[in-house]
C-alpha cells in the first residue's frame, strides 16, 4: 500500500519480553544489545498487570480491567490491578528513558492489538469481549486513544526517537477462524468477518499517525495479506512456522515494501547454531520466490521467534547478541 509508512532497514530487534524483574537491568539490555532498534522490555515475572494483557488493559481509555480467577475481566472504575499495570509501565519508561538519553533512530514499543484483546478480556457476563461485536469496537476504540497517548509519552521522553508500534495478535488467526474458546470451554465463539477484523485493525494501525506499525504473532498461519491491506509496514512471525504454502503471499509483501521480522532465535533456553546457520532458512526462503539478494538487509529484520519471558537471563542475552551476529552475517553475505 503506498500510503503505508516506511520502515527504514533495521538488522534486528526483540520482541518484547524478558524474563526477570529488574526493569534496569532489561532497559540496559534491549538497548545495549540492539544500538539501532531498541524496544521497551516487558517483564510478565512481576505477575498480573505485567503480563500483555494487563498491561495493555492498563492503557485503555475509560475502560478499566480487574484480575478474576478466569483471567482479566472488564470493570467500571479503576482497581489495584489497573494502578499496577500503570506503574510497572511507568517504571519501565523510566529505565528505557534513562538508557536513551541522547538516541536518535528507531525505538519499538509493543501493546497487545484490538482482536488478541477481544479474545482475552472478559465482560461481566464471564465470556470474552470477542462475543459481542459492540464491545470489540469499544474496546478498539479506547485502546486507539490509549495507545495514542501512550506514543506521546514515549516522545516526550525519548524525543530523538523514531517511534515503531508493535501490535501483539498471537490470537488473530483464531478470531478469523472460530477457535476462541467461549467459558464453559465447550463451543467456540463464532468466526469474525474478515472484513470486520482489517476495518478494526486499520482503525487502530491509524493512531500512529505517519509511523510505522509492525503486527506480531508466533502462531501458524499468520493472515500477511489481510495485514497488508490493513496498513501495517511489518509482519513479525515465527519463522520456523512458514511452509512452502505462504511463499506467494511473503513474495507479495516484500515486493510491496511490507518488512518482514523474522524470528530465527528460539525464544526459551535452546542451543544456538552459528549465526549464519540461524538465517540459512531465510537465505533459502529468497532463493525459492526468485527475489535479488541485495534485497534481504533491507526487506528483513532479525529477531526472537517470540518474547524471551521463558527463557533464562543468560540464554536471553544470549539470544540478543546471536539475533545482532545473524543479521550482520545475513547483511555481509546475502547470496
């Protein structure tokens, strides 16, 4: 799409998550590691409220979410889990602003996105926000006007920085196909429209006005067409996940500019081939759809196949560092 925004090449990055507490000790690491494309870190270890859903309730705009024995459900005021995902939050921008002093280029900040949220949170009947149609509007709606002011509040703090806003829709497929579980676990809520689903995510895509907007999911299938044409200028998946079956559709969104995020890097503790062995998938990938090598610096980006929350310190330190070596190796020799 041409009016999508441009996302400049950028080797690698992460996905969002680490494991531990230490919201310093992340910051050092998501910025040390990646010096041209650093992210906030989540920490989930904290417990409830910086898990992904809770922290994203915690931006949404004149809703609000408590935690319940089944999950997050919608409530009318502010509680202590919505106070707890707000400060947790406020200290991760402190330690990202800390060790961005002086940045200018490429910083990435993830929310959950509208349909992964409308599968996840409740409404007070029990079942998810994703069995009434009214209700994910209004919950795309106040996450729209969250995530835009939470974009200022990055700015404000990082101003050199050019902001990439990251959607997490790991459940987007199951949305498009009927697989969300209702409560009772027995039947499953009903396919959403695909048109519904591109109108709602290009609704919110919109908020970062003139930024780039990267959709992520470590499930298979990922839908890159409907994505595309939603207005997302990256798709961010499992690599390991790709079949033969997606090579016309990848061939399509790297030849209209979209950027792929291709997670080569296991995201728990696993060994780690040499780095070049890491991105012979994605070298092999480019042979097979026939595209020019030269391309691959600036048509892929390096990262984690999913958030490092289960993985140990060591091992996602390690992971960074292997995702930084990778790139380099695929950016000097891309034949």
């Amino acid at each position: 799409m041409n009016d999508t925004p441009h996302l400049p090449p950028a080797l690698a990055t992460g996905i969002g998550s680490l494991p531990g507490t230490d919201a310093r000790e992340a910051a050092k690491a998501a910025t040390g590691s990646f010096e041209d494309f650093p992210h906030l870190p989540e920490l989930p270890a904290r417990g409830p409220g910086a898990d992904m859903i809770g922290r994203t309730a915690g931006l949404l705009v004149e809703l609000y979410a408590r935690v319940e024995p089944s999950g997050w459900r919608i409530g009318d005021r502010p509680g202590r889990d919505t106070r707890r995902a707000r400060s947790w939050l406020g200290e991760d921008l402190d330690a990202l602003e800390e060790f961005t002093q002086g940045y200018e280029g490429l910083l990435k900040v993830q929310a959950v996105g509208p349909w992964t949220l409308a599968a996840a949170l409740e409404l007070k009947n029990g079942e998810a926000a994703l069995s009434d149609p009214g209700a994910c509007r209004d919950l795309a709606a106040s996450l729209a006007e969250g995530l835009r002011l939470h974009l200022e509040e990055v700015r404000r703090r990082v101003p050199g920085a050019r902001l990439v806003l990251q959607l997490d829709e790991p459940s987007l497929t199951a949305v498009l196909r009927g697989q969300v579980r209702t409560a009772s676990g027995y039947r499953t809520h009903r396919a959403v429209d695909r048109q519904t689903v591109e109108a709602i995510l290009r609704d919110v895509v919109g908020v970062h006005d003139g930024g780039p907007v990267v959709v992520h999911s470590c499930a298979p299938d990922v839908p890159f067409a409907l994505l595309r044409r939603a207005g997302v200028a990256g798709i961010s998946f499992d690599f390991s996940l790709l079949t033969e079956r997606d090579d016309e559709v990848i061939g399509e969104a790297v030849e209209g500019g979209t950027r792929l995020f291709a997670g080569v890097v296991p995201g728990t503790d696993a060994p780690l081939s040499d780095p070049a062995g890491s991105v012979m998938g994605v070298r092999t990938l480019w042979r097979r759809l026939g595209l020019r090598p030269g391309l691959l610096p600036e048509a892929v980006t390096i990262t984690p196949a999913c958030g490092l929350a289960g993985a140990s310190p060591g091992y996602a330190r390690s992971a960074y560092a292997h995702c930084v070596r990778a790139a380099r190796s695929l950016a000097d020799n891309p034949e």
